[in-house]
C-alpha cells in the first residue's frame, strides 16, 4: 500500500534534496525513479523538487504514489550520511527533522529504506488526518492549529515547547466540550470569576455528566501526567514527546467520539 506524507514531510523531503542534490544529480535520481517529464521543472533545485513532488503527491487516484515512494526511498539511500554522526562530523539537521517528519506519519528509516513503523503509530498517522476534518467540523480551530504546532515543534526537536501545545491541544478540547455540554461558557462554574474559566473548572463541571467516574479518574490522572516537563526516566526527551503525542491524539479523539453520541 503507497505510503501517506504530511504536507511537512513533503516540504521537507523538497528541501532534503534541494540541499543535498546538485542539478545534474537530481537529474540522476529523478531518472533512476521514472518521474514524468512534465514535473520536473522550475528555475532552481527547490522548484524543481517541490513541482515534482507536488506532482506525485496530487495525481488523480494515487497513480503516482508508489513512484513518490521510490523517489523517498532513493533520496534517502543516496545520502546516508546525512542521517549519520561520528566522532567528527553531527548529522544535518534538516536530514534529522525529516527523520522526526517522516516518525510523525508513522515510519522509521531502516538501513536507507523508510519503513512502517509500529502499527499502532502508523494507524494514528492516518487517524490524525480524519480527526482534524471532526475537529473543523466542531470549530475547534484553536486545537487544530495547537496540534499543527506540536507536529512542528517534534520536527525541529524542540520537545519541551512540543508537549506543551499537546496539553493546550487536550485542554482546548475539554473546554469546547463543556462549553457545548453546558450550551455557554456563562453557564459553566468558576472557582474565581475574577481569572475566568480554568481548565481546573472544565475538568470539574465535565464530571458532572459528560464523563463517567472512571473517565473522570482517567482524564484527572493522565492531565498529571500531560502537565509534567521532562523526560521520563528510561526515556529520551524524543520518544518521551513521541508518546505523548500518541496519547494526547488519542484522548482528544476519544473526547469527540463522547460529545458526539452526547450531542449529534
């Protein structure tokens, strides 16, 4: 089955080769891989790749998508080196956000070649896609667009700043949903009014109905566990973030599935 990108991967596998190809070597890769002439063009190497990689990726019906897979795989296998660090040399950084891009769709780099990666993330690559379609049709812009932050930040390695607009992601989410719930924010209890609605007031005024006692006692202990810097002992700030994310998606996914059989 032809693999799924994110507009990021994309852009960023546009700028990988735009980096680490000369012309006449993009010329080579792009003809190693069958790419149809008529997208191979544009007046420097980052056109060119964008308009061949844009030209994959829309075809009618997926026609190219295998092609746009060889041209991945072949990019990748061509610079190993990018990928890699020794004693005196670091790898390229644009090499290792693509790295972290394609992890965030759910795929590894494995001996030059980008593989799935566990089931369970590669179904969630595809999953995020659908819930942000349901996240646009409740309105939920705020954590559409916090989601789209996190992606960014886990690209460029900036871990902190990534799970820390996943918790704003997951608070947004339960604050719509008591706000719809109650049918106003008016309507929701706060604890201070002079500092407005807290997520503290959200979490509380969606036990009354919203969420079951177990859900409650699952939404307070994760929010914990949401809310803490750093990484967890035994693992890397990378995949401690990773992990999060996988998470957080989940809940919020699970949090739309709630206020949807509640209120159609």
């Amino acid at each position: 089955m032809p693999r799924q990108y994110s507009s990021k991967t994309l852009d960023l596998m546009a700028r990988f080769i735009d980096a680490q190809f000369t012309h006449t070597q993009m010329g080579s890769l792009f003809l190693n891989v069958s790419i149809p002439n008529n997208f191979d063009f544009g007046p420097n190497k980052l056109a060119r790749g964008l308009n061949v990689i844009k030209g994959l990726w829309r075809s009618e019906e997926g026609v190219h998508a295998e092609i746009l897979d060889a041209l991945f795989n072949e990019a990748v296998n061509r610079r190993p080196k990018a990928f890699e660090a020794d004693e005196w040399n670091s790898p390229d950084q644009l090499a290792i956000s693509l790295q972290r891009a394609l992890r965030a769709d759910g795929y590894e780099m494995v001996e030059g070649k980008i593989v799935p990666a566990d089931a369970l993330e590669f179904e969630l690559a595809a999953e995020i896609s659908l819930l942000e379609g349901r996240l646009q049709e409740y309105g939920m812009q705020d954590v559409i667009k916090t989601l789209d932050q996190a992606h960014q930040n886990f690209v460029d390695g900036h871990f902190e700043a990534c799970n820390a607009m996943l918790r704003t992601s997951l608070e947004s989410t339960l604050k719509h949903a008591a706000v719809r719930t109650a049918g106003g924010e008016s309507d929701i209890p706060m604890t201070n009014p002079a500092y407005g609605l807290t997520p503290a007031d959200v979490r509380k005024y969606l036990r009354q109905g919203f969420f079951t006692q177990d859900e409650t006692d699952f939404v307070k202990e994760f929010y914990g566990y949401a809310s803490t810097e750093g990484s967890h002992p035994g693992l890397s700030n990378e995949s401690e973030s990773r992990l999060r994310r996988l998470m957080i998606v989940a809940v919020i996914q699970y949090c739309l599935e709630k206020l949807e059989s509640q209120h159609p």
